[in-house]
C-alpha cells in the first residue's frame, strides 16, 4: 500500500514536472521563432551599417577633395592678388620716382626763374636809374644744373629762350620810352621856338628867307618818327642860333 502511494506521488510530481517543462518548451519554441526575425533585422542592421560607412567615407572624401579645391582656389586668388600688389607696388614705385624727378626739375625751373625775375628787376632798377646812358647788359650766370640729362638740356635752352626774349623786351621798352620822352622835349622845344619866332615877327619883320626856312624845319619835327627825332636835334639847335636881324 505505501509504495503505491509513494508512486502515485511520484508520478505527480514527474507530471508536474513534464508540465513545467512543457512550458518552458513553449517558451523556447516562441522564442526560436523570433530568431529569425531577429536575424532579419540584425542583417538589416549590418546592411545599413554598411551603408552608413560607405556615405560616411563618400562625405568624407568630398569634404577632403572640396577642401581642396576650395585651397587651390583661394591660393590661385591669393597669387593673383599677390601679383597685382606687387605690379602696382612697382607702378607706384615708378611713379614716385617720376614724381620725385619732377619735383627737382619744377625747382630747378623755379630756381632759374627766381634767378631771371630778379635779374629783370635788377636790369629794370639800372634802367629807371640811368636812362640817358646806353644800358649794360649783365651777363646771366646759368645755375648749376647737371645736363647730362636730355630734359635739363631741354630746360636750359626754354629759359635761355625766356631770358633772352625777356631782356631784349624790356631793352626794346626802355629804348621806346627814352626816344618818346626827348622827342617830347624836342616837340616842346621846336614849339617854344616857333612861339618866339611869332612873338619876335610881332614886333620885327623877319626875313622872308628865314621864314621859309624855320617853317618846313619845324613841320617836319613835330611829325618825325621818335626814332629820327635824335638825328634832327642838331638842326633844332642850328635854327635856335639863327640870328633875327632887326629893322
């Protein structure tokens, strides 16, 4: 009797265990069949892992090779730039240089200018101060000016030119004043002659022969060029010394 209940529980116990079992078989069975799931997901994974690296080394490799061109630009650019600073540094180099020798010759102009204007000024003073005398003409000392180069020759010879113009305009002027004023002496003297020469008839007859002889002389004086009012003052004077006879 005892060892058929001890088997009785024993079964029991064997079928509570093949029923634990079972669902722990049942378990594993849900399981199995999600592993195939699982591997298909875990394949779509890898896939696109896959994928992903080969965008990351794409998207790398034109970042490197935009790179790039963007340093090839930017030093093409940067050369350019380069080249042209450097030109138009040589440009203003030139023109500084240029500048700089026409700024010498603009004072070397002026400096021969100062040098004429007071000359002039000197020339004129000489004039004003002697202007019966013949003027003397001072010889014009040339700075010293290097005429190695051609355009200091070429300025040399203008102002040469201009200082020569202006000394024989201002010689040519002072001439033209001196004639005008002695043959403004010489009119007002012939006319102070004749005005005698009328008083004295008023109260003497003159001869008609010295008549005729004063009146053609003295006509031909008031409208005598400047020039030949010089040549003609010795006969002025001759026709003052003319002695009146008296009746």
């Amino acid at each position: 009797m005892q060892s058929i209940d001890s088997l009785r529980e024993l079964n029991a116990k064997l079928l509570a265990e093949i029923a634990e079992l079972r669902k722990e078989n049942t378990k594993l069975k849900d399981k199995n069949a999600k592993i195939p799931d699982l591997k298909r997901k875990f394949t779509d994974i890898e896939s696109e892992k896959v994928e992903l690296k080969a965008r990351i080394a794409e998207l790398l490799r034109q970042a490197v090779e935009e790179s790039k061109r963007r340093d090839h630009v930017e030093n093409a650019e940067l050369k350019a730039r380069i080249k042209e600073l450097e030109k138009n540094k040589t440009v203003t180099t030139k023109f500084e240089s240029e500048n700089a020798e026409f700024r010498d010759r603009i004072t070397k102009v002026e400096q021969n200018q100062s040098l004429i204007d007071n000359f002039s000024n000197n020339t004129s003073s000489n004039f004003n101060s002697d202007a019966d005398q013949v003027p003397t003409v001072t010889h014009y000392k040339k700075p010293l000016v290097d005429t190695s180069l051609p355009e200091d020759r070429e300025t040399n010879a203008f102002l040469d030119e201009v200082y020569k113009k202006k000394i024989n305009n201002e010689i040519r002027q002072r001439n033209r004043k001196k004639k005008l004023s002695q043959s403004s002496s010489t009119t007002s003297g012939s006319l102070h002659c004749e005005a005698d020469l009328s008083m004295t008839n008023t109260k003497h007859d003159l001869p008609e022969q010295v008549v005729k002889e004063l009146a053609p002389k003295e006509s031909f004086l008031v409208h005598m060029e400047p020039q030949k009012i010089e040549e003609k003052q010795v006969n002025l004077s001759e026709i003052k010394e003319v002695k009146i006879p008296y009746n």
